[in-house]
C-alpha cells in the first residue's frame, strides 16, 4: 500500500490540509479557520486543524489513520516552545509519529519554488520573509508577531488606516480614509471608537480586513494611502534584502516567490514593491509561486521520509486532483 502523507498551513485567519502519496498525486484537501499559535491559540488551533484535516480525508476517502509523514507549516511559530505546541497538537490528533514543524513561511518558499532555493516573502494577514541557499543556510527577516513586526501586511495596513482615520477627525491631517474606516467599525460617531477597540475588542483579522480600505483610497487618489502603500512597499523589501545579504545574494541574482493574499490586490501593491525592491537588488528576479504552501508543505513531508522530489513528483503535486 502506498504511502500517505499530510501537509497543513496554518495561517491567522485560514487552515489548509492536503494529502498525498508518496508520487505527489493529491488526494484530498480541506479548509478551517486560523490556526496561527499567536493568534488562535492551542486549543482552537487544535480544533480548527483536525476539521481542516478531517475535510481532507473525507475527499480522499481515507480513515482516521496515521500519516506516514506530516509537516506543519505554522504562522507564529519561531522557537522550539512553539515548535512543542504544534506538536502536543500532533499527538492529540493521532497524526502519526513522523512530524516536522516549522513557520508558514517555509513550506510558502518549498512550494513557491518548488524546492529551490531562493527567497519568499509573505505578506496576507502578517508578514515574514525567509530563504534557504544551495549550501542549506537559512535566514529569515520580518515575522515575529504583529505587536512588533507584519511590517506591510494586510494588518499593518488595516492597523495604520485606522490610525490615520482617527488623525483625519481630529484634524491632523486629511484622508479619504475616515469615513470607510468608521463604517467598517460600525461606528456612529468616531468618538466611539475607544470602545469598539478597547471594551469590545477587535482582532488581528478584523484589523486586516482594513486593508482593501487602503488600496482604494490611494486608487482614487489619496495621498495618506498613497503614501501607506509606499512604506509597506519598502518595509518588505527590506524583509528580502536583509535575507539575501545574509544569504549570500546582496549582488548576486536570486528567485523570490510573493505568497499571501495581499499580492491578490495587484498593481497597487506590487508596482511600490516592485520599484522598492529593484533599487535594493537589482539582479533579483520575481517568480509567481508554483505550488500553494499547503503542497510546500507536502513536499517537506515527502522529503522528510526520505522521498527523492524528482521533476515527476513535483509536477504530480501541481496537476489538479483526479476526483
């Protein structure tokens, strides 16, 4: 019988599941909520990780039986005590024995390059930047919560449209932000406002789903939003030039894959980037991801049970799912 494997990414506001053997035909996959460590929780990320696992198997018609390799790819993971979460989570889903851990960012980079080496950049609800060099060496940059970093993330992003609405009504400044900022809070009167985020509380996601307000408003010519796209622009490629510095590729060429969902805005946000970038490393090239991370992270999993990752088995991962 051919052997199984499991992939999970578990992001801050979504959780993917994919399942294959040991070719890298895809079985199944499933979705649940966030499962991010710093965010969720170990006991709603348990729980959002087994419906996203369970979903899984009930596509690939597979039993509740151990995996023969699985690997995590989880957001707010960067130390081995998270590394012990993840893992107790493992153990009380009967996942199996042979599990690995490890950042989001990593199975993004695995599955955006297809193995190779080179950089990744997240930037969805958070932001982080990681690579690994042809000699093994890893560096990443950016990443480490968003109470101090998500530098040009679709939170920051949504965390500086409010702040910037709030100056707007006290009259610092002037920004069409104002008035989408206090509808999306719900807000009668803006003075509301320390309630709704101190009393009631809002979270990491709801501040997030800020970020299209931002992309708007400099589409139609906010110099406030503008000005916001730009610095989360430069702010992430500063993410990818420490990481290549540390890599070896400050002058050399190097790949880097965009991953997360605030690249789905397009123009807006990769034009900035993209200048942003050029003028810190200008002999990087740009790849569209290959494979979405949840199949990065089946790619580790085959790796880490000594699976060779042949052209054959990375095209096998990419082709869609027989049904």
């Amino acid at each position: 019988m051919a052997r199984i494997f499991l992939g999970i990414d578990g992001g801050g506001t979504k959780t993917e599941a994919a399942i294959c053997d040991e070719t890298g035909r895809v079985l199944g996959v499933g979705q649940a909520g966030g499962s991010g460590i710093d965010s969720a929780g170990a006991e709603r990320a348990l729980l959002a990780i087994g419906e996203a696992v369970e979903a899984a198997r009930r596509q690939a018609g597979l039993p509740a039986a151990p995996f023969d390799g699985v690997f995590f790819g989880m957001a707010g993971v960067v130390s081995e005590a998270d590394r012990a979460i993840v893992r107790d989570i493992a153990r009380r889903l009967r996942l199996g024995d042979c599990v690995e851990v490890d950042h989001d960012i990593r199975i993004a980079l695995a599955g955006g390059l297809s193995g190779r080496p080179g950089i990744a950049l997240i930037a969805g609800t958070g932001s982080s930047c990681f690579g690994v060099n042809a000699q093994g060496k890893r560096w990443q940059a950016g990443g480490w919560g968003h109470l101090i970093s998500d530098e040009g993330s679709s939170y920051w992003l949504g965390w500086n449209a409010i702040r910037l609405a709030m100056g707007a009504y006290d009259g610092r400044w002037q920004t069409a932000l104002l008035e989408p900022v206090r509808r999306q809070l719900g807000l009668q009167e803006m003075t509301d406002i320390h309630h709704r985020l101190y009393t009631q509380g809002v979270t990491k996601a709801e501040i997030a789903a800020f970020a299209p307000l931002v992309i708007a408003a400099a589409e139609a010519g906010d110099a406030m939003a503008q000005q916001l796209l730009w610095q989360g622009a430069q702010e992430l490629a500063q993410m990818v030039a420490a990481v290549a510095r540390h890599l070896g590729w400050g002058a050399a060429p190097c790949e880097v894959t965009l991953v997360g969902g605030l690249w789905r805005a397009g123009e807006p946000v990769t034009a900035p980037f993209r200048k942003a970038l050029a003028g810190l490393l200008p002999l990087v090239r740009i790849v569209a991801p290959e494979l979405p991370p949840v199949l990065g992270a089946c790619l580790l999993a085959l790796q880490g049970a000594g699976v060779t990752i042949d052209e054959k088995v990375r095209r096998r991962l990419g082709e869609p799912r027989q049904k």
